[in-house]
C-alpha cells in the first residue's frame, strides 16, 4: 500500500507492505492500529520508524472506534476497541502491548426510569489516559478498565 506521509521537510510517498490487506482502525500517538477483516491479524505500526507492535489475535468482529489510552510505550498503555452488537448490547475488548490476548466485556446500559427505555452510548474515547463514554442521555461516565474488566 502506498501512503503519503507528511514530515519537516515536505511530503513523501513510500510503499508500506504491512499495511497490505489491512484496515486502520484509528491513529493514535503516531501509531497506526491495523486490523485484517478476514484474519484475527491486529498490530501496532509506527509508519515513520516502521517499528511494529503484535498485539493478541483478534476475531474480526465490527466495531465503532478504536484508541490507545497512552502512546504505547508507556507501561499503562491500553488499546481499546469498542462496538455496538444489538440495540442496546456494546462491547468493549481491550488490551496492552504485550498481552497474549484480548479481554471481552460486554455492557448492557439500564433502563432509564424516568424515560423507560435503555441510555445508549454515544461516544467512546480517552483524555489524558482516562477513558470516557457519553451517552446519548447526556451523561459523561469515566471508564476504569483492568485486567478483571471495567467499572464505571
């Protein structure tokens, strides 16, 4: 795949085999995320430096978004996919450079009394190393993720 890559001096054009086949899921911290449709393929790819990161085989499910917390060198570093798979069923998977595989939490909002229906969440994303959800209710929840799951 050829890609054009903007830097001090200008813009240059190089080819990037690893990218061949592969989807970006986001860019981040300049590392690109990369994810195979059809193979559970997924790593961390520095376009500039070219230095790659596995990360744990992942089934190619749909998602919505995907983020790193931190750039990935630094230790508290958490790559987060997360996505939609019913009305009011999401998921998140995640997990850090170096795991051998993802951890799957799925998350069903409650339903909303005063409305009678499920708060859905509209928006998913990292500031500062913490992680957020805004639903579509308007509440803006902090996301604690670790190894036994997430909390809000």
């Amino acid at each position: 795949m050829a890609c054009l890559l903007q830097g001090e001096h200008g813009q240059s054009q190089t080819h990037i085999p690893e990218m061949q086949d592969m989807q970006i899921a986001t860019c981040s911290h300049g590392w690109l995320v990369l994810v195979h449709n059809n193979r559970d393929d997924c790593f961390l790819l520095n376009p500039i430096s070219m230095q790659k990161i596995q990360l744990p085989p992942r089934k190619p499910i749909p998602f919505n978004c995907c983020f790193l917390t931190l750039p990935p060198d630094d230790p508290n570093c958490i790559i987060v996919f997360f996505g939609i798979i019913g009305n009011h069923l999401h998921y998140f998977m995640f997990c850090k450079p170096g795991d051998i595989a993802w951890t799957k939490h799925d998350l069903e909002l409650p339903i909303a009394e005063d409305v009678g229906v499920a708060d859905t969440l509209e928006c998913v994303g990292p500031c500062n190393g913490e992680v957020y959800m805004f639903t579509f209710f308007g509440k803006l929840l902090p996301v604690k993720i670790s190894n036994s799951g997430i909390a809000f």
